[in-house]
C-alpha cells in the first residue's frame, strides 16, 4: 500500500475536494461515485458522506493508497 500525506490548508477540507485534490477523482461525479461505492475508509471506517469535514490527524484508505491529513 503506498502511504502519502497531504497537507490541509484550513480546518478541514471536504472528501470530494480531496479526491480530486489528490488526483483520484477527474470529476465531481467521478469523485461521488467513488464514494457511494464504499470505496473509502476514514480512520478505519467506510465513509459514505460525500462532503465529510475531514481534520488533521485522519486517515484514509482509498484505491491501494494510505493518505495521512496534515
């Protein structure tokens, strides 16, 4: 699994912003998608929220990447 980090600018950043943040997601749609497949965890969790405030200290799994919130 490849890990990586990413840094916050702010308090949070919303999950579908960070998927195309992060290069995973070309589109708004393309990111919901990924989302409502249940393809994200957060902190362990499948995460199903969309626009999810995601903070400092988080982790994500997502499509074989591990991505630490700074």
């Amino acid at each position: 699994m490849k890990k990586e980090t990413f840094k916050i600018e702010g308090n949070y950043i919303e999950l579908m912003a960070l998927l195309k943040a992060i290069g995973l997601a070309e589109t708004g749609g393309h990111a919901k998608f990924i989302v409502d497949e249940g393809e994200v965890l957060r902190n362990g969790e499948i995460e199903l929220r969309r626009r999810a405030k995601l903070i400092k200290g988080d982790e994500l799994e997502i499509a074989g990447r591990k991505i630490n919130l700074l």
